[in-house]
C-alpha cells in the first residue's frame, strides 16, 4: 500500500535532521567503538518507509473509529490497528509513550498572558488605555 492509495501527498516526509538524529543515537547506543555511517539515500529510504508504516497506521486507525461511529481517533484506535495489521508487538510501546505524553501535557507551565504578567487590575490597564489613546489623538490633531 503507498500513501497515493489513502489519497496522501507526495510531499509527504518526516524532517531529515530529526531522523538524522535518531539514526546517529541508534548507532552510538549500538556500538561506541563502531565507524558505521547511514547512507543519505539509505537515511531517505527509511523516510519513506516511515511515512508509509504512519500513513497505514493511521489509515487503519481512522477506519476503526469510522466503524465504531467516533469522529476522533483516540489511543485505543492506534492499540487495535496495531494488533489488526500484525505488530502487537509495538503495542506496549507505543501505550508506554502515550502515557507519558499525557503526563508531560498535564505537568507542562500553563502561559500566562501579558495582562497576568502586568500585575494590574482591568480597571488600571483600561485606564491606561484610554490615556494613550487620549495621548495618540492629541498628537494626531496637533499634525507635523
């Protein structure tokens, strides 16, 4: 199955660099001592086939929550498409990450936001407000 199947985009890719840096730490972890290098079209094939192995999963994963009437595509999704396409064996995995992705979300600092930041009251920064504009009218009849 190709991405053209599902109605995907040939433009489809993953960042080389980002794949770049998980093929350089796969191969350090592997063997400190080794000289191995990753071929650029090497590194591209294996692009590809990751973009393919996401666009299937996903593909699968969509048709699931079609048949269970859902209009998201939630973990469980991911979990039975996994095991519907024959890699149970990433399921474990893939929960563990999702896991602490959610517990990452839920401990991330919330943005405060410039009003938050200011230490004022509404009343004082609409004050504020006004003065400026008071100010940019007053120079703005004045003229040049």
């Amino acid at each position: 199955m190709s991405d053209r199947d599902f109605g995907g985009n040939d433009d489809l890719s993953l960042p080389k660099a980002t794949v770049q840096k998980i093929i350089t730490e796969i191969l350090a972890t592997n063997d400190s001592e080794s000289s191995i290098t990753f071929a650029r079209d090497a590194r591209d094939l294996l692009i590809d086939c990751c973009v393919e192995f996401i666009t299937l999963i996903s593909s699968e994963a969509n048709e699931i929550a079609e048949r269970e009437a859902k209009k998201t595509i939630a973990t469980e999704h991911i979990d039975k498409a996994l095991k519907e396409l024959g890699f149970p064996e990433y399921v474990g995995e893939v929960l563990a990450s999702a896991g602490e992705m959610k517990e990452s979300l839920k401990t991330r600092e919330k943005k405060t936001s410039k009003m938050d930041q200011s230490g004022l009251t509404q009343e004082e920064l609409l004050q504020q407000q006004q003065e400026l504009f008071a100010s940019a009218t007053s120079k703005f009849n004045q003229g040049p």
